[in-house]
C-alpha cells in the first residue's frame, strides 16, 4: 500500500522526467494550445467540441501529434476529496492483474509508466491517493461487501465471479452513477450493450486497464510464407470488408503445411492454421451469440444456422484436413513465433509478450466475417470487471466511487490507451502500416458475449471445445440437445434474478 508522500514524489520525479521529453504521450502534445483548458465552459458541450456529431474514435490523426486524437476531455467538475474528507480511494484485485491498472513507482516500461502517470494526474486533479492491491480471494472481497470491513471501495474482478455476485443484489448498478458517460469512447459501446440487460449494468469494462486491450482477439499471419509463395497479403480484402473465413482456410489449406515426414501431426510441423485449444471468443469473433437480447426477453440462439456453418469450418480445418492444429496457447504461440504456421488465432499482446522476442515476420489482421451476410469484423476480448459495492465498505457514497471511476477511465483512454495500443503495439511490434490500420479499426469491434458471461457452458458457449477439442465431432444438434432443458432453464433462472435485482 502506497503513501500519499510516495505518489506527490514519484508525480515530481514524472513531471520532471516528461518535462524533457518532446512528445511521448498526450501530456506532452506539441501544440499544448489545441488542447481545451480543463475549465473551458465549452468542454461538455458535445455540439460544440463535436460540430459534426462524428465518433471520436474516427478522428484523423494528428501528424504533429499522433496521440491527440486520444485527448478528448470529460466533463467532470472540478473537486478536492480530500478537502471533503475522502483523501484515498482503494481498490481491491481479485487476483495478479493489478499492474493493469496501478502501479506504485514510475520507473518501468512506456506502458508501466504510462500507468502511473494516469493515475497520478487523477490523485493531483481530484486531491486525493487512489490505492490498489491483490486480494487474498473472491471470497475475501465478498467477505468485505458483507461485513462492511473497510477494506477497499470497489473492485476488479474475474468475470464469471463478477457475474455470479451481481446476481446476488452485491453491486450497484452501474447506469444510477450519475458521473458515468458510457457515451465517451473509453466505455467500448459493444461491451456496454453486451453487459446491459433489463437497464440495469452491475460490472464495467473501461479503458481503465490495458488488460481488455491486450486480450483482445485477432488473426496473425506469417509474411515470410506469402513472400515465399508469391502471394499478396490479404490487406486489400481486410480494408474492402471482404476478409471471409473460406479465404483464410483456402489459402492455409494450399499453401500453409510442411510436414516432417512422420505422418503425425505433432510440434514439429509447420501448420496453415493454428489456435489454442480454448477455443476463447470464437462465436462472438464471428458476431454470434449464444443468448440474444430483445428488450426484457433472452433467446436462446444457440442453434442459429451461423453456429451450425462455424462448426462445420472450424472441424474441417482442425479434424477433416491435416494443416489445422490446435494445442496449449503458450505452445501455440511459440509455433508461430517460431515461423510454423502461416494464420494464428490469438490475442493481441502476443505481439508483445511472444513474438517481440523471436524473428517472426507477422502481419495483423481481423478475424475473418464468417460469410457475406457478416456486416462487420468481430473481436472478442476479455477483461476483469470492476463493480462497487451496493452497500459501501469504506463508507463512501457510490456517486463518489463512480466520480473516479469515470476519471480514471477517461484518463486511461488519454494515457495508457496510446501508450499501449499505439506505442507499444502499433510502432514497436507491429510491422507495417497496414497493421496499425486494422489495429484502429478494430478498436470499435471489440467485443464481450453476455452468454459467456452471465451463462458459463450452460448456454453452449463452450461448444466448439466440447465438439472439436474433446468429441473431435461436429454433430452439434446432439449437443444441442443435450444441453437444450439446462439452457431454458438457465436463461429463466437469469431473467428471474434480473428482475429482483436493484
């Protein structure tokens, strides 16, 4: 746990540090003029910052300053809590991914520091320290909520955990906070609509934490084979919105396989498409849902004739042919990196974690539309949710936790959103032009699946594992059968608890 004296020194030392920089961040724009004053009376108004009502994320870029279309102000007040008696803000993390989000000390990579600066800028705007630390479990934090222990005033947490205690009345609803403007971009509009049923929304995703950024999913493909076989990349198709999935599957399947002779598909082989076994965000990568939501109703979509095409491509690739495979995402990840396979499916902070570390030459691109009647590329990601208490641990009013909410979301957006997405993402590890176009452009597509949420496997949502990872099958009317009583009854049991909660 930090000391406010810890933070006002390390803020000095960051000031000091960006002062000499010339332009790293949006802190440090070079026309510092273009940037409204924070107490510009003409900042929240929307026509007036907006003239032509266009969405944020398609500004043009800035050739002076690459990240100013990220500095887009909030219309928070300005506020001292400390001089209102709140002179610190806690969060509890249910597990290892508080670096996220918070960090203690400014000495660290861009993204670490871009971290701290976020939050600093916060603690110095409002008065106050913001707090985080690992906690000892879920159940610690749900020790907390009941007890009323002071121990923190809200919480990141892991989803299925999040959405099982939000349907215990744990959490207040996130649309009765009054300072939060899910209409500004760092509140992912899919993940916003995905999260909200009967009005009512219990666990955010923000632009916060870089965790949702990174675990966002999309489609590496390996440049030195189309080089070798004379091939274009498929940047044109992408750019036309005609990237399908039988495009990637005919081109993985001519010219992706190398074998080593053993008639076995094994480590040792080069692959023309490879995914971890997980199998996470399939069906929402290609903008299907388990459950679809039309007003108060669920329906179960589960048997809908995309889900029954998706099955069919996917056992085609990994069980039919031979230049499909899937294994653990770490040995996965290593293939790739290691130039053995020409597609791979996986998140994007491999190129930062993994591939930054080997001489593989990639490219980025979306997951593919499933077919022609696919309006829009899909990315799923997954995150930790943050949620506040309904009844206050610590003693603080929720409209407060929902005011800094909204700062530090907003800050992220201006700070760690560019140093990670851009800087570290798009400029380090990402090799081509191309690449950082799709990267931005699949910002907007970013999505969580309510189903997998608030449903787990109930609702099918971990079909593909069980039919082509486990059953090496693609008779999935049997597993819709089988699973068709426990579904209905899970979608009742959710709209029931809904409607009781607060």
């Amino acid at each position: 746990m930090k000391t406010k004296l810890i933070r006002i020194l390390s803020l000095l030392l960051a000031l000091v540090t960006l002062l000499g920089l010339s332009c790293t961040m949006v802190a440090c724009s070079n026309e510092p003029d273009d940037v409204p004053e924070q107490n510009d009376p003409d900042k929240n108004d929307p026509d007036k910052n907006n003239p032509d009502n266009k969405d944020p994320d398609d500004k043009e870029p800035d050739e002076d300053d690459p990240y100013a279309s990220y500095n887009i102000p909030d219309s928070l007040p300005e506020r001292n809590f400390t001089q209102e008696g709140m002179d610190e803000f806690v969060i509890a993390c249910q597990d290892d991914m508080v670096h996220f989000f918070w960090k203690e000390d400014y000495e660290g990579s861009i993204v670490d520091n871009a971290v701290y600066n976020s939050v600093a800028a916060i603690e110095q705007r409002f008065g106050t320290t913001v707090s985080a630390y690992q906690a000892s479990s879920a159940e610690g934090i749900k020790n907390g909520i009941v007890t009323q222990d002071g121990s923190f005033d809200f919480a990141f947490m892991l989803d299925v955990t999040a959405s099982s205690l939000s349907l215990q009345n744990m959490f207040t609803n996130l649309y009765d906070l009054e300072s939060l403007d899910f209409s500004q971009p760092w509140w992912p509009d899919p993940s916003v609509e995905a999260l909200t049923y009967q009005n009512k929304m219990y666990l955010g995703s923000s632009t916060m934490s870089y965790l949702g950024l990174g675990q966002t999913f999309l489609t590496y493909f390996n440049k030195t084979i189309f080089t070798d076989y004379n091939l274009d990349y498929p940047y044109e198709d992408v750019m036309a919105g005609n990237w399908y999935l039988e495009d990637m599957i005919n081109l993985a399947e001519e010219y992706g396989n190398c074998y080593d002779n053993n008639d076995v598909k094994d480590m040792e082989d080069t692959f023309g498409f490879m995914c971890p076994n997980g199998f996470y965000g399939w069906f929402e990568s290609f903008g299907i849902e388990m459950v679809k939501k039309e007003g108060d109703e669920l329906i179960l979509n589960a048997h809908c004739e995309e889900a029954y095409e998706l099955i069919e491509k996917v056992h085609y690739m990994l069980i039919e042919s031979d230049f499909g495979y899937t294994d653990t995402e770490q040995i996965v990840n290593d293939m790739f990196a290691k130039n053995q396979a020409m597609f791979v499916y996986g998140k994007l902070r491999n190129a930062y974690d993994v591939f930054r570390y080997h001489e593989v030459d990639y490219g980025i691109l979306p997951v593919p539309k499933l077919n022609e009647d696919q309006a829009d590329y899909h990315s799923a990601y997954t995150d930790r949710f943050f949620v506040i208490p309904s009844s206050s641990v610590a003693g603080k009013d929720a409209q407060d936790i929902g005011f800094i909410l909204e700062a530090l979301s907003a800050e992220g957006y201006r700070t760690i959103y560019p140093a990670y997405y851009e800087e570290a993402m798009q400029n380090r590890y990402s090799t081509d032009a191309e690449s950082k176009q799709i990267l931005a452009m699949l910002h907007k597509h970013r999505v969580i699946d309510f189903s997998y949420v608030y449903t787990d496997k109930k609702c099918y949502t971990r079909a593909l594992v069980t039919l082509i990872v486990e059953r090496q099958s693609k008779d999935y009317a049997s597993l819709l059968a089988e699973g068709a009583s426990e579904a209905e009854q899970k979608i009742i049991e959710l709209k029931e608890k809904f409607a009781e909660l607060n």
